[in-house]
C-alpha cells in the first residue's frame, strides 16, 4: 500500500505508493526563509531518494543546509536518509537538529523517536513519542511506536510476561481488523478466500523498508508487519482490504491494473465513517495520504500507482487475467490485450 508521511512528504514502498519520506512545502511549520537554492537542491536530493541514491540524496541535503543552516525540512530528509542507509548515530544527530529548528512538528519528533528505538536507546524513544503525543494526540504512527518499544524495554526485565502481552494484543488486533474489513466488504465477497490466513509476522524488505502487508499467493497467505501490532485495527483493516483483492484473484500474478484497484478499495474503506470509529478520528500517515489522493480524484490515485509500481518493477504488465483494463478497444480482443505483456509470477504480492 502507499506509505507517506502526511501532507509533509512521501515515501515509497510496496503496500504503500512511497517508501521514501521527505517534505514539500505545503503547510509546513517551518520559520526560516529559505532561499530557492537551497530548496531546488533539496528536490533534487528528493528524486535521489526516490531512486534509493542515498549516497547523492545525503550530498544534496547537506548542499542545501550548508546555503540554509537553518533549513529544518533539509535536515529531516536528511536524517531519513541516513536511517534508510542505516547508518542510525547519523540519522539521529539530523533529526535532533531538525527538532530543534522545528520543535512542534509531531512527524519529526515521532520519526526521531523511532530511529531512537531502531538503535536501541529505549528511554529516550519513549520519550519522543510522548512528546509527539502532547503535540498529536490523533497519531496513530507515534502511539503504536510508543505502545512497542515499552514493550521492547519491558521484555529486558520480564521477557516471557512482555511475549504474552504481545500475542494477546497481536490476536485481539488481527480479529478485530479482519472483522472491520469483512464488513466492509461486500456479501459474499468472501467467500472465496476461507483458506486464507492472515498474521502479523516479518515481512519482505523493498526499498529499505519492510512491506506493511504482502500477499502469498503459494501459501494463501497474508502477513501484516509486526510493527503494525500496536496500531490501530481500522488501519490494519485498510491493508487487510487492499490484500483481500489480491487473494480474491487467487493466481500468482499482479498488475498495474490490479494494484489501482486495491488502492481503490482500501481508499474507500479509509474513507467510510465505520461504527468503531472514535473521536477524535485515527490519523494514519499512509492511509491519510491514500484517501487525499482518491478524494482528488480516483485517477490522481490510479496515475500514483502506475507511476510507483513501474518505478518499483519496470517489468510489471499492465494487466493480469482477473484484471482486465476496465474497456477494451474494438480492435482487440481482451486475451489479445493480455497476451501482449509478458505475464510475470510473483512469490509475494504486495
């Protein structure tokens, strides 16, 4: 699915239309005025990122913070960017100066916290989800990171109590997903998919970053990261419905065609007002981004995923036998339509 981060910037993975996180401009808090230098340096660094060219992103970063030292949207691409080439010690001094340029921006200080956590500094990961709290109290990404890393620092102390609590919350989360998602679905749509399973377990790494959900079709599998445990079950229902249209074609393959249409169906999922929303409404960075997208228009959805799945696999087809383009042309057939693009299988469908 698409992974972004808010209105400030994109990422670009698999189950998510990004996997890279930088900012744009819009409606950002940022105080400096930053020259247009600075700023055409840093897009720049932005399409590095996308092309997962850490190297020259880092270089382009430091360019622009170097025209603008206090550049703060420079210096929290460039944390990113150094957390995606996991060099953690380096990511975290930019997002520590990022938060200080910009101390109330709940992402910054969330996204610091979690490569805290990713280095194993526990306290002080906890500590910048609290504060990302007290800024963002919607944000789910900040609560579920909170919610995992005490119990990561809980099971240093009391490992077998600590895995316990885990499961429990990883089952009572996973059912009450899947009941969100069946009921959203239409009657009977799956009936179909009985032998699916569905878990929360490692899943396969694109772009620097594991997949939030993947499909196999081998083992009629579905697998949610275990770092969505923690999360919200409507967000983990959102993945599962967008998951549920690949199993529903039962067959190996995927598709430009087929991606579109389960974006599609978990944007309107995000979308509807459902009985177990709460107020104040679960934000979601991912699926926030994907329901703007839709609520543009349905094409501006379909145009992102067609332009992030060809970037991610150049080879995909366009369509696959259980997604056909929605019209054919009266010059030919839909197998002729099919047969054109060599059909490629997939072990994980994401």
């Amino acid at each position: 699915m698409i992974y972004h981060k808010s209105k400030k910037g994109e990422k670009l993975t698999s189950i998510y239309l990004t996997n890279y996180s930088y900012r744009n401009n819009t409606g950002n808090s940022f105080k400096a005025k930053i020259s247009r230098q600075a700023d055409a340096i840093k897009e720049r660094g932005n399409e590095y990122l996308k092309m997962n060219e850490f190297d020259k992103a880092i270089e382009c970063y430091e360019r622009a913070i170097k025209i603008s030292p206090e550049f703060a949207e420079a210096y929290f691409n460039l944390g990113k960017a150094y957390k995606l080439k996991k060099n953690l010690p380096q990511a975290i001094k930019a997002l520590e100066q990022a938060k200080k340029l910009d101390s109330d921006d709940a992402e910054t200080i969330t996204t610091l916290g979690e490569t805290y956590k990713a280095n194993g500094q526990y306290s002080q990961a906890i500590s910048n989800f609290e504060q990302a709290l007290a800024v963002d109290k919607t944000s789910d990404y900040a609560k579920r990171n909170l919610e995992e890393t005490k119990n990561i620092q809980y099971s240093i102390f009391n490992p077998q109590q600590a895995l316990a609590q885990k499961k429990a919350q990883a089952q009572k989360n996973l059912n009450d997903a899947i009941s969100i998602a069946k009921n959203y679905l239409p009657e009977g749509y799956m009936k179909d998919l009985a032998d699916v399973s569905v878990v929360f377990d490692t899943t396969n790494e694109m772009g620097g970053r594991s997949n939030i959900a993947q499909y196999e079709h081998a083992k009629r599998k579905i697998t949610v990261t275990g770092d969505y445990i923690w999360a919200n079950p409507k967000i983990v229902g959102a993945y599962l419905v967008h998951e549920f249209v690949h199993a529903k074609d039962n067959d190996p393959y995927t598709s430009i065609t087929e991606e579109q249409d389960a974006y599609e169906q978990a944007a309107k999922f995000w979308l509807t007002k459902l009985p177990t929303d709460t107020e104040p409404p679960v934000k979601d960075p991912e699926m926030d981004y994907v329901g703007e997208l839709y609520n543009s228009s349905p094409n501006v959805l379909k145009d992102r995923v067609a332009e992030i799945y060809k970037l991610r696999d150049p080879s995909i087809s366009r369509t696959s036998p259980n997604h056909p383009p929605r019209t054919v042309s009266a010059s030919a057939s839909l197998s002729e339509d099919i047969e054109a693009e060599s059909l490629r299988s997939y072990d994980v469908i994401a």
